[in-house]
C-alpha cells in the first residue's frame, strides 16, 4: 500500500504537467450542473498514475501467478478500454468516446479472457448468498454470470467518477474491506492487488480533492471497477460486492430508474442522474456530497466485513 502511494505522489507532479501541455483537457457536460463547466479543460485520464502505481506495487510484491495475471488483466484491460474512450473524447474534443456497443465489445473481450482463466485455473463455482446464509452452484453458468457482473459492476464504477475525490474515496474504501476479506480467505494475491489499489487511489486522492488538478477519466474508473470485481471473485466474496460496493449500486440504480422512469412516463425520478447530482442540484455543496457518500461507503464496507465473519 504504502509503496504503491508514493508511486502515484511521485508520478502526479509529472504526469499531470505533461497532460496539460497536451492539451487532454476533460470535455464537460453541457446538461450538468453548471458549476462543473468551469472544470472544463482539466486534465483527464490521471488514471493512468493510478493502474501504473498499481501495476509496479502489485508485481514487485505478489507471487507471479494465475489469480495475479487475472487480477492484472481485468483492471489493466478495463483500464485500456477507458483509455480508449478517453482519447477519443480528446482527440475530437466531445464528451462522448467509443460508441457503446465499441465499449461493450472491449468489456465484453477482457471478461471472457477473465472467465478463460478462472476455468483454467478450476476456479470454484460455488456461491454465497449474503443476508440467508445461503450457498448453491450454478455450474458451467458461474462464468456468464461473473462476466456480466464484471460489465456491471465496472460500469457502476464508472458512473461514480463524476465529483472531484468521490470515486477515489469510496474505491479506496471498497478495496480495504477486500484487502482484509482476501488475508482472512488465505489470498495473498488478491490482498496485495487490493492493497496497492487502496495506496494507488489515496495517492491519486491527493491530486484529486477538490478542487481537482487532474481526473482520473475512464482509464481509472473502468480499470478500478475491473479489478474490484476481479477481487470479489478470487476472494469467493462475489455477491457481496453488492453490499461492500454499495454506493456504486445505488449509482448505477439511480440512471436506470431515470431512464425507465422518464421512457415510460416522461417524468424523471431525480433531478439528474447518477445521484450523486440530484444532490448537488438540491444544493448540496460538491464536498458535502463527496464526504456523505464515502460515509455511507465506510458504513457499508463495516457491515459487508461483519457478514463475512471477518469482524
């Protein structure tokens, strides 16, 4: 952790300089809240800083094996997928990169890799149901379901990146509840991955805080929503992302309930969608929203520990 923290303060002073003078300036939503327009041009895919310290902690500290070539490749590989999306915003200067179905493609391709491996490996198929107590294996559709939770749960991810140090704060959150998680479940792998994930994100934090020096763009969030999932599985913990993650759950929720409220009936449920907006445009300030949801993160995180028996 500790390593992968001073890595990411290192590279900070240098990355985010070079990005400014190529101009990779954030392109912002005109529909949002017009506060954030004056953030307009600042430095995006920082997440590079973040997959980068990650990357050096990770292998200088972990065994080189199967569970760390996974871990890898779920979060370097999501992460190639945002930086993809990412330059394309720059390069044409508009909010929109890769289409959809692009991204979904390239989500799609790094988790059959994924679940390739988990085969490969015999990765257990078992399941545990948090709340009930309640194990049960689905079979050969263990895979299906965790590539679906990996586009799931890495896009819930990266709807959370939209207030300077909200995704940072509760992914470092996140992370350390798994880190302890994979020490008690005898994983060393995945503790380290997530370890130096938690250094990697607080490090970036520094840069990150409001007000915001550098972004972490779809490079960061895609790439931490991938190895946070990539964890989850490692760890047998997998369904219980929903309760450790549950912010980015409630994220995610937030824009299909907008959606399907305002297709079917016109009307919108928030005032803006993901939530995290609605309460900045209720007049929440941005670093009052940031700090309650990083709470709620913690609270989450405490009480997903506490059902895996780990406190």
């Amino acid at each position: 952790m500790g390593v992968a923290f001073v890595l990411a303060l290192i590279m900070g002073p240098l990355f985010i300089p070079i990005l400014r003078r190529m101009k990779f300036g954030q392109q912002i939503r005109t529909d949002g809240p017009q506060g954030h327009l004056k953030k307009q041009g600042t430095p995006t895919m920082g997440g590079t800083i973040i997959l980068l310290a990650l990357a050096l902690a990770t292998l200088r500290f972990a065994d080189k094996t199967t569970d760390l070539l996974i871990l890898l490749i779920a979060s370097l590989g999501y992460g190639l997928v945002g930086f993809l999306d990412d330059y394309i915003k720059i390069i044409f200067k508009r909010s929109l990169g890769l289409t959809a179905k692009q991204k979904l493609f390239g989500q799609l391709l790094i988790s059959a890799i994924v679940c390739y491996l988990l085969i490969r490996e015999g990765h257990s198929t078992d399941l545990y149901i948090p709340f009930v107590d309640f194990h049960f294996n689905p079979g050969w559709l263990y895979f299906p379901l965790m590539a679906v939770l990996m586009l799931g749960a890495s896009n819930a991810v990266n709807f959370t990146d939209g207030l300077d140090g909200l995704l940072a704060g509760t992914s470092a959150i996140a992370f350390g509840a798994y880190t302890v998680i994979a020490m008690n479940s005898t994983q060393p792998e995945a503790a380290v991955f997530s370890a130096a994930m938690v250094g990697a994100v607080l490090g970036f934090l520094v840069f990150n805080a409001h007000p915001a020096k550098v972004f972490m763009g779809d490079t960061g969030s895609l790439g931490i929503g991938g190895g946070l999932v990539a964890v989850a599985i490692l760890t047998k913990a997998e369904l219980l992302l929903a309760i450790i993650g549950g912010v980015f759950l409630v994220e995610i929720l937030s824009v299909v309930i907008q959606v399907v409220s305002f297709k079917t009936r016109g009307k919108r449920v928030f005032k803006m969608s993901p939530i995290h907006h609605h309460f900045e445009l209720v007049g929440w300030s941005e670093w009052r929203v940031v700090i309650t949801f990083w709470a709620v993160g913690l609270v989450l995180a405490v009480i997903g520990l506490y059902m895996n028996e780990v406190l």
